[in-house]
C-alpha cells in the first residue's frame, strides 16, 4: 500500500538531484512559487515594472551618472554546527562584497576581456556595497549575523524560504528598505549544491527579500577547484543583478522572450557554464542592434548569463539604465539608509601597525594569490607590489570597506622576495612577502 507514494518521493528527489547538478539559479524556481501561494504577485510584479519604466522614460539617468550610491548589506550565515565548513570565514565574506563592488563597478580586472562588438557597452553601475556597520537598533555591527541551526540544509529554501525566518531554522531578515539581507547556507542535495542561489526581484514581500547563496560558491575562491566553474563570487553578482531588477539575459524563454533591455542580444537559452563565443542562437531583431545593421552573438561574457564565472565580465548600460529605474523606485528606500554610517574611529585609521596586517600564504604557492586582512575599523583603497630594488610592478585602486584584498600576483612575476603596501590618504603599511 504504500509502495506508491515511496515511488513517488523518491521520482521528486531524483528530479531534485539532477536539477542540482545543472542548475545555477533558482529565481525564477522561487518566483513560480510564490504565485502559487499568491496570485496576486503577478499583478504586482506587473505594476512595479509599469512605476520603473515610467521612471525610465522620464529620467536620462543624468542622477546616475554623478553620484555614486553605497547599499549596506547584512550577510546572514547560517550554519549546523556539525557540519563546520558551513560556518565560513570573514575572509570570504570579505572577498564576496569585494567582487561585488568590482563587478558593479567595473573595476574587475577581466573587464578587457569583453569582446569588441561589446566592449563600449560595458558599465559602470555606479553602486557599490558596504558591510553595515550600522543594526536596525543603531547599534555598531560588522555586518556578518552568524546564527547556529539545527537544520542539517535548506535545499528546500528556494520553495519555502526557510533559511529566511529563525522559526524554520533560518536568519529573520534586517529591514528591508534599508538592508540588502544576504543569505549564506546549505543548499545541498545528496552532497551536490541543489542551486547555487536565488533572489527576490524588487517590491515584492520584505519579510523575504534578499538574496541566498549556497555556501560552497560563496566569496571569491580561485584556490578553490571544487567549486569551479563557479568559484570567483558571480554566482551573487549574478543574483544581486536580479534583487536589482536584472532578468535573465536569454529571458527565459526562445528568441521572442525579452529581458526588458535593448541592448542584451537574444538568445535562446542559457550559456550553461561555457564560453563559447562563437554562439549565436537568435536574429536579433531588437531597436538597438538593427538600427546598427549588426546581428550580434550571445552575449555569454554578461553576469545575468549562466555562464562560467571567468567568462563573465560585464553589464551593458542598458542593464544600468533599469537597475537605477527600480534603485529610484521599488528600491528607492535603500538611497536614504543609514546602515553604513556608523563613524570610523579616525585615530585607528592614522595610526595601524604592520602586525594588524594579516597575510597569507607566506610564502606564496604556486596558485600566485595572496590574501590581505586588517581589522576592519581601517580603511584602505590603494595596493602596490615593489621589487627588492624598489620598482612598482604592480598597483590597484579598490573599495576600501571590507577589511581584506586578495591579490593575484602577475604572470610576470618570477621567484623571490617582494613588498607589498597598503596605501590610505593618511596612512600606509609594508609587508614583505616571498614567492617561491
């Protein structure tokens, strides 16, 4: 008698496994499924789509290109104790928001890499992301909520939200009109990352917004070969693209769906972890690209595709222009936040010392990336590489809010002794470092 619904279970988590095994984002799983619950979320999806478009219409996003905006962001990691890997460290938590902000920014270094036909339509989004350093009581945080579970995983999460509320195992959220909540758990499925994560489009139900990843994809990890193709941080500049307003780039569906921006080529479905640039699956018929007599190739190097995480390098200003449309009005909240407004304490920031400057591997192996931490009340946003001799070979700007810089050491870069600085308009440290 019951060998029916046994068979049954079991034919759902087949189906569950394999989908694990493909499947990099479940937005549009956990949008279906909230409809289901309430319908009524189609019409209000519509409505914020009519309010950014009107916007849209109305603005030459001349405000976007002046002004710079910060969005505070709470990462909540929830964890079983026993299973200690899901606890993961600051460092990586570090590393994640300093992708975002380079993504978001175009200041990763593999934007070169866009091809020609694309290369004048990638963006600086101007928005950057910032560990809040501010609670919803006005209290000093680090922005990281660690909250222990006795769930083993929330590979069910994308159909209920459970990792969202602390009466299902999970982290309540931080107020969403004034906090990107991020979400890091388990998401696993017989061993295998069921999704590697799923956001909440904007305007929706805030008692869920935000953004999950799974654990193992979470922050960058180029070290990382386990979790490879997905191992540089994408997969939540991918979703955060979607807590934005970003749709998939091939619009889930053949070449007749839209992702709602001119200048994303069609496609017919998505990249699937490659890069091949050699696809191009749709004739676009779109304004943009005809009014320039071109039929461009799908655009795999986009974030919002499902492409490999060293093949993605851009977002186009289409894709600027209606990230700031909802950043304006669904999500216009978050431009008023104080959640990062919490005052650093400006004599630390003058006076650090170079034992506060963690750095490792010491020496650097051959996978050349070396990690930088410092306590987080100081503030950087400068990294030099000088030789024995005392010539720069290398330099970068980056966003100095998260305590850390990782640091690929440059191809050219041979064997032996080098120092590294950490700059400030007011203060600077120099770690030696070997490379053997």
């Amino acid at each position: 008698m019951k060998i029916k619904p046994l068979l049954s279970a079991a034919l759902i988590f087949s189906s569950m496994l394999t989908y694990a095994q493909t499947e990099k984002c479940a937005t549009p799983l956990n949008f279906r499924q909230r409809v289901k619950q309430n319908p009524q979320l189609l019409e209000t999806r519509q409505n914020i789509e009519k309010i950014a478009a009107k916007w849209l219409k109305e603005n030459n996003l001349s405000k976007a290109d002046s002004a710079i905006v910060t969005i505070p962001v709470v990462v909540h990691v929830v964890y079983n104790p026993n299973t200690p890997e899901q606890n993961i460290a600051d460092s990586l938590i570090y590393s994640q928001i300093e992708r975002l902000n380079k993504d978001f920014r175009k200041l990763n270094d593999d934007t070169i890499y866009a091809r020609s036909i694309f290369d004048t339509l990638a963006a600086d989004i101007q928005i950057e992301f910032c560990l809040a350093n501010v609670d919803p009581n006005g209290n000093w945080t680090n922005g990281i909520n660690r909250v222990q579970s006795t769930q083993s995983n929330f590979f069910m999460t994308p159909f209920d939200n459970s990792v969202k509320s602390s009466s299902t195992g999970g982290a309540d959220p931080w107020p969403a009109d004034s906090y990107l909540n991020l979400w890091v758990c388990d998401m696993s499925f017989g061993g295998t990352p069921f999704v590697l994560g799923y956001a909440q489009f904007p305007g929706e139900d805030p008692a869920t917004d935000g953004v999950v990843i799974t654990y193992q994809h979470f922050g960058d990890r180029p070290w990382d070969s386990n979790a490879a193709p997905a191992n540089k941080g994408r997969t939540a500049t991918h979703e955060v693209g979607h807590w934005l307003g970003m749709r998939h780039i091939w619009g889930d569906g053949a070449c007749d769906s839209t992702d709602y921006v001119g200048d994303t080529p069609n496609a017919d479905a998505a990249s699937q972890s490659d890069c091949d640039t050699t696809k191009n699956t749709c004739f676009d018929t779109s304004s943009y690209w005809a009014s320039r007599g071109i039929d461009p190739p799908d655009m795999v190097e986009n974030y919002m595709d499902y492409s490999a995480d060293a093949c993605m390098n851009m977002f186009t200003k289409g894709q600027k222009a209606r990230m700031w449309s909802f950043l304006n009005t669904a999500r216009a909240s978050l431009l008023n936040s104080q959640g990062c407004s919490g005052q650093w304490n400006s004599v630390n920031e003058n006076f650090i010392s170079a034992e506060s400057v963690k750095l490792f591997p010491n020496p650097v192996n051959n996978n050349r990336t070396v990690t930088l931490e410092w306590p987080l009340e100081h503030r950087f946003n400068r990294i030099e590489l000088y030789n024995q001799l005392g010539e720069l070979l290398y330099s970068s700007n980056f966003i100095s809010n998260i305590g850390s810089f990782t640091l690929n050491l440059p191809n050219n870069i041979s064997k032996g002794v080098y120092f590294l600085k950490l700059k400030s308009d007011k203060s600077e440290v120099s770690k030696k470092i070997v490379f053997h």
